[in-house]
C-alpha cells in the first residue's frame, strides 16, 4: 500500500468550551508525535467569517485531512481517524461514519466536490455487515447519480460484486448496474437472470430493462 503523508489538522475551538482543551491537547501530542503534519487552533468566535465559511455550527469542529469531525473525540479515536486520513482506503471508514451518523448530506457534499471518492463505497456495499442505516445512504447517493458518467468508474467492482456469495449485495449490486445505463453492465446482469435468489433474478430483469430503455 503506497503511503500517504501525515494529514494536517484545522480546529476550531471556543472559550467555554468543555472539550476542546482535552481535543487540542491530545492533538498537540499526535503533532509531536509526527502522526499529524500541521495543527492549526482557530477561535472561532474571533474568526466568525471563517468559521461560516467552512460550515462550523459547534466546537469542537476538526478537518483533518480530508475528513471533518465534530464533537467530542477521545485521544484514542483522534488517533484512529488520524491514521485513516493518512491511508489511501480511510475515505470508506469516513463515508461510513457519516452515513452511519445520519450525516447524508455532508458525504453527498464531500462525493460532490470529489467524485473520485465514490469507489469508496464499494467496499461498504460489499460487506455483508455494513449496517442497513449505511446501505440506505449508499443507495440514496449512487440512485441520485443515475445515468451520469460518474458512475461509469464503479462498473468493474458492482460487475464483480454482482456475483458475490451473499445475495443482498448480489441484488443492490445488480441495482446499481442498472442505474449506470450503460450496455456494459447487460452480461454481468443476464447472468443473474439465472440465479438462485428470486430478489435477485427480479432486480436483475428490472435493470436489463432500464437499461434497454436508455440505449
């Protein structure tokens, strides 16, 4: 796995405020620590443009790297995500964070800024235990992009998962495929026309048609 610089870190604190001492301190030791590359601590009630700017609704609120967390985080969980943001496959730990928080509209935000992050769901539709709550929001995002070229990069891994042993993931995947639109998906989902799972066989057929429709 190639490596990943340290991420840097933005946060933004306020007086008063219960857990941000403990958050910076604890920031302040993985900056020492070279975990993190750079530590940026913003007041944000001296910085109110700024921190409008950015979304910042409550303190404690960080960026790190590419992720944004808010609220209280413990010293070993700032660890945790300091080290995902540092690792080319954190982005599907991030998304799923999200999702699993109820925070849709921050990682349709984040997937439209960067749609090179979707294949990151990938991975999360492909475990068999990622929970409902996260399935719900990868199907919201990628239904959202129906036939957009955004898609396209995903048709390798959804053909693939199409056949995979757990059939819930065989029929969102063949769900998915079909929302792509485009004819390169037809074999993957005839296949599934013969498989052992009547959802399956179903939302197969459904996609061969939608996609039929659009050509």
């Amino acid at each position: 796995m190639p490596e990943t610089a340290a991420p840097a870190a933005l946060l933004f604190t306020a007086p008063g405020c219960p857990h941000c001492p403990g958050v910076k301190a604890a920031l302040e030791k993985l900056l020492a620590e070279g975990a993190i590359a750079s530590l940026e601590v913003v007041d944000a009630t001296r910085e109110q443009a700024r921190a409008a700017e950015l979304g910042v609704r409550s303190v404690p609120w960080l960026r790190l790297g590419e992720f944004v967390l808010t609220g209280a985080q413990t010293p070993q969980e700032l660890r945790q995500w300091a080290g995902r943001a540092a690792d080319p496959q954190g982005m599907s730990g991030y998304l799923e964070h999200l999702l699993a928080n109820g925070e849709l509209a921050a990682a349709e935000a984040l997937l439209q800024r960067q749609p090179n992050h979707l294949a990151a769901l990938l991975p999360l539709l492909g475990a068999a235990d990622t929970p409902i709550q996260v399935r719900l929001g990868i199907g919201a995002i990628l239904e959202s992009l129906e036939g957009q070229e955004a898609l396209r990069p995903l048709l390798p891994e959804l053909i693939r998962l199409s056949a995979h042993q757990d059939h819930r993931v065989r029929s969102d995947a063949c769900h998915y495929l079909g929302l792509s639109h485009s004819a390169e998906a037809l074999p993957a989902l005839e296949a599934r026309l013969e498989d052992g799972h009547p959802e399956v066989r179903e939302i197969a057929a459904e996609a061969i048609e939608s996609i039929r429709e659009h050509q």
